[in-house]
C-alpha cells in the first residue's frame, strides 16, 4: 500500500510541472497548487504512518524492504487472519514421508492450505505417492553439511529442519502473516489455529505455541520453547529477524538437540518470548492418550502430534483411522473438538463429564468439579517411561472397579441444522475389565449410550475470556439403557456444585 500512495503524487506532480505552453502567473499558481497537493498528501500519509506506529520503526532501516512490500502483516492487513495468510512449514524426510503423509492427508485441503513438506532428498523413481494432490507439495531443503552440529545423542537433521523457516521465508510467497512449522506426524485443525492466530496482531513479532506434557523435557530442553512437533507459528515480522541470524546461530546452538531448540536459542537472541497457547499438543507421552484428550483444557484444540507412539485414541482401530475418526467429529463444530462439560443429575446423584467428539464418563456418584477436570493418568513420561511429573495435574485412575466412572467413546455426531449437533457415545469396556457388582452401581452400569446436543462453538465465542459450558442432563423415564444431555453456556451464577 505504501509504495503505490507514494508514487501517486509524484505523477500528479509530473503532470503539473511540465504543462505546454502557459503563462508564468499560471505556472507559479499550479506550483503553488502541486505543492500543496503534495504537502497535504505527505501529510496525510505520515499521519497514516504514525496511526500504524507498531510497526517497529527499526525494521525501516534494514535492507530487507523487498520482503516487506510482499507482506500484508506489514502493509495494511487489517482483514482478519484466515487460512491463506498462513505458511506451514512440515519437517520431512524422504523416508518417512511415505507413511506419515497420511497424517497430513487429515489436516491438508489443496488449493485452500499453502505451503510445503520439506524433504532430505527427492524421493526415489519407485517411490511413487499416491494421491498427492491430497498431501502438501514437497521441497528438498538446501545443503546443511557446512553446519556445526555436536550434540552426540542428536541427528543432523535438526539443522535442516531449524532451516525451513528461513527457506519458506526466502520463497517470497505473497501476503503471509504466519510461518506455521510443524512435523509430518503432527495433524492441525486448522480452523482452530486460525481463530487462535486472530487473536494475535501479526505486524507484531510473536512465537506462539506450546511446552511438552512431560517434565522431563521441559527441564532437558526448555521451558521456554515451542516444541516443534505441537507445532509453533512465527509472524511475518519476527521471521524477518529470526531469518538474519537463524544461520550463525544455528552453529552456535550447535550443542543443542533439536531444531525447535535451535529456533528458540535464535528467538532468544531477538529477545521474543514464547506466547503459550494450550491447544498446541506435542503429545510427549507413551502408553495411552485418553486421559490427556479427555481433559482437554478450555482453549481450541489446535494439534496433535506423536499419534505413532501412543496407543490409538480410540480403541479397536488403527492409529490413522482414529484420528480421522477424531477429524470427522471436528469438522462438524472445530470448536468444540474434544472441550470439557460436567454436570450432576442430582436425582440419581450422577455427574457426566463430557470431553467433545471423543468420550463421556459417567460417575455413579458426585466427585468436585476439581477432580472431574483432573485428567485420568493413562499414559507415562516420553523420556523414562516413568508416572510422573506433567506439566498438567492427573490422577490415578482406581484399580477398584467401583471407583471408576463408566467410559463412553463417540459413535457418530449429527448435524441437527440451525448449528446445532447430536454427538452419541457408547459405553466401553476394555478386554477382561471387571465391572463392580455394588447394587447401587447398578442403575448407571446399564446405561450403554449417552446422546450430547450441543450448539456449535464458534471463533467469536473464543475471543471472550475462557469458561467451561455448563451441561444439564435430561431426565426422560422413557428413555432406559441411555442418558441424554445437552451442553449450553451458563447461567447467571451458576455453577458446578452439587447441592
Ligand atoms: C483471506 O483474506 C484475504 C484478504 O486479506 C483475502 O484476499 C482472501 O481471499 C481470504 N482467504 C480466504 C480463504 O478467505
Ligand atoms: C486445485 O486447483 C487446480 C488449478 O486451479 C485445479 O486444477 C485442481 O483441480 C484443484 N484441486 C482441487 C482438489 O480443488
Ligand atoms: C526403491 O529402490 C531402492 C534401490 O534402488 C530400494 O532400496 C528401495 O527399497 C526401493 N523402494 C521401494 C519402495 O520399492
Ligand atoms: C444423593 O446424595 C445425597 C447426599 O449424599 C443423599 O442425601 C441422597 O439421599 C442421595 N440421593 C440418591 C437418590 O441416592
Ligand atoms: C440418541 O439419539 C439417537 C439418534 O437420534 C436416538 O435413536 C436415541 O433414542 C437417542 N437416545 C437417547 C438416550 O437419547
């Protein structure tokens, strides 16, 4: 925008310098009128200028100006952010990129997402991809050998990897806010990443995403890091910056293991901060994720990561089909993917705890809000495979089957029109689970489907300040063997607490 309200005054100028054949007076007053033209333009101009003053003065000096003018973030981009203003950025190989590509079969839409998978190598003449017109566009990374690496229990790659975001900068590709990095094994839903991006002004330099789940890491690698599996998002002015010295610093950090490493080392140079946001999941754990998903905090669910080191998400299928299963009930309210609602029936004394398009609990009795958001301790440490710390509070789930809630997983959700949607879940029981004989139990234990109606969550409600919905459940007599509920914002005052 700049460039082009420059140039028109100087034309206007043109045109009145060099008029044929006029008398002087005429000349003088055209003079006169041409510099006022121009010195009102002027000032209307820098009064424009200075209105935007966030833009850090600073980057004005640098000689990088050719990559401001291809950027919105820098030239009046006021729209809000939407998918096309994002780059990603996948870290790939050629070798994994054969079976992981079907994690970005799920997030990826042609011609709607851009950017690219960046390979080690061009893939070899047998290896031909199926439909790759559903996966993102691969590149080969430049040559990394001239680097330092020297951290003995790490891979080289990390530095090509670091390198992405200085190569997709480089592309010079139009009106991008964002740098989206992630891995070929991360899965995004991009719609939430989008209504996550919008509440950050990109013409400012941010670095958004998320820690480990295990402690372990955190300590080992950096509290202070997005981890690059979760998935971070770099904005265009920051990007400006971090690609300048990314390359010195890179061997400086030559010691450090992983590329994201690497990439906070540079950002920490800039003295940028990570903004933390919860939904970016690194998935560092083992064993089984439920406890994690099913206590999903109260923030869009952006990604996914590490699903080829978990057990499946949901059970008796395989890894891929049930994230797309996950993907399928997203895409019918982004939203609400895997948000948190409980609630009592106090005729009963049972509280529903509902985790969105993923599963329900039902508890045959009335455990505090306090534990109900507490997520289940289904899964272990990355590093050690050990019980503990996170970086989010758990609890053991009983080997006592009576001190265990009922789990129900999604079946199918149902759009019932006016953005309203059914979600039914059905009751699971693992292989050999004993189930508890106490007779009060025994109401609850034949339930075996639970239904959930909900309105969609849309990006406006995630610009307020973060509050769980409250849910009821509708007491139907009619209605044996199942349970209905129905999710909605909250009333004045009203709160989970059983009375
Ligand atoms: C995103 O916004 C830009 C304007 O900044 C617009 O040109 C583009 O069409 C939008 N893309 C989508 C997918 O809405
Ligand atoms: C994407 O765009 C290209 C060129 O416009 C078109 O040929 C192709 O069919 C489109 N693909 C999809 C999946 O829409
Ligand atoms: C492709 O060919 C190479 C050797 O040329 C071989 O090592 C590799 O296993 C082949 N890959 C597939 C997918 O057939
Ligand atoms: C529910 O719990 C309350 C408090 O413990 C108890 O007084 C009441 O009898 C219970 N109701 C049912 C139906 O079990
Ligand atoms: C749940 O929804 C299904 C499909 O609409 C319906 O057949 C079933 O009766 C409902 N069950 C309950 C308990 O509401």
């Amino acid at each position: 925008m700049s460039s082009s309200t420059v140039q028109n005054p100087l034309k206007a100028w043109k045109s009145f310098v060099f008029p044929t054949a006029i008398k002087f007076a005429d000349v003088f007053s055209v003079l006169l009128k041409a510099g006022l033209a121009f010195c009102s333009f002027s000032l209307v101009f820098v009064f424009f200028y200075l209105s935007r003053s966030y833009h850090p003065p600073h980057y004005h000096h640098k000689s990088l100006s050719r990559y401001f003018l291809q950027s919105d973030g820098l030239t009046g981009g006021d729209n809000p952010t939407n998918i096309s203003h994002i780059l990603f950025g996948i870290g790939g190989s050629a070798q994994t990129w054969h079976t992981r590509r079907h994690y970005s079969k799920l997030w990826w839409q042609p011609n709607v997402t851009r950017g690219f998978v960046w390979l080690d190598r061009n893939p070899l003449q047998n290896e031909t991809w199926t439909e790759p017109e559903k996966t993102p566009p691969y590149k080969v990374s430049e040559d990394t050998s001239s680097f330092k690496y020297t951290c003995w229990y790490g891979s080289r790659s990390a530095i090509r990897i670091a390198r992405i975001v200085k190569e997709s900068f480089e592309l010079g590709l139009n009106n991008v806010r964002w740098f989206v990095m992630g891995d070929d094994d991360t899965v995004f839903f991009t719609e939430n990443l989008v209504t996550v991006l919008q509440k950050y002004d990109h013409s400012q330099m941010y670095y958004i995403g998320g820690n480990s789940e295990s402690v372990e890491q955190d300590v080992i690698h950096s509290y202070g890091m997005a981890y690059g599996g979760g998935g971070f998002a770099i904005s265009y002015p920051l990007a400006v910056e971090l690609v300048k010295i990314l390359d010195g610093c890179i061997n400086r950090y030559s010691h450090y293991y992983g590329s994201d490493q690497k990439i906070q080392g540079c950002i920490s140079e800039i003295g940028v901060q990570i903004t933390k946001e919860p939904g970016f999941h690194q998935v560092d754990i083992r064993g089984n994720p439920y406890g994690l998903l099913a206590a999903h905090p109260v923030a869009p669910l952006v990604s996914l990561h590490h699903l080829d080191y978990v057990e499946p998400i949901f059970p008796n299928m395989d890894r891929i089909e049930a994230v797309a299963k996950l993907v399928e009930a997203y895409k019918m309210d982004p939203g609400r993917a895997l948000q948190h609602s409980f609630c009592y029936d106090l005729r009963r004394n049972w509280s529903v705890s509902v985790a969105w398009g993923y599963s329900v609990q039902l508890y045959p009795w009335l455990p505090t809000a306090k534990v109900l958001e507490t997520a289940f301790r289904t899964f272990m440490t990355w590093r050690s495979w050990g019980e503990e710390p996170f970086l989010l509070n758990t609890r053991p789930m009983s080997n006592e089957p009576c001190e265990r809630p009922l789990v129900y997983f999604l079946n199918r959700v149902e759009n019932m029109g006016e953005e309203q949607t059914r979600s039914m879940y059905t009751r699971h029981v693992e292989d050999g689970e004993k189930g508890c004989d106490r007779v009060d139990y025994a109401p609850a234990g034949a339930i075996q489907l639970v239904n959930v109606t909900a309105s969609q969550l849309l990006p406006d409600w995630w610009k307020k300040a973060p509050r769980r919905q409250c849910c009821e459940v509708i007491n139907d007599d009619n209605e044996l063997g199942g349970v209905q509920v129905k999710i909605r914002g909250c009333y004045l005052f009203e709160s989970v607490t059983p009375s």
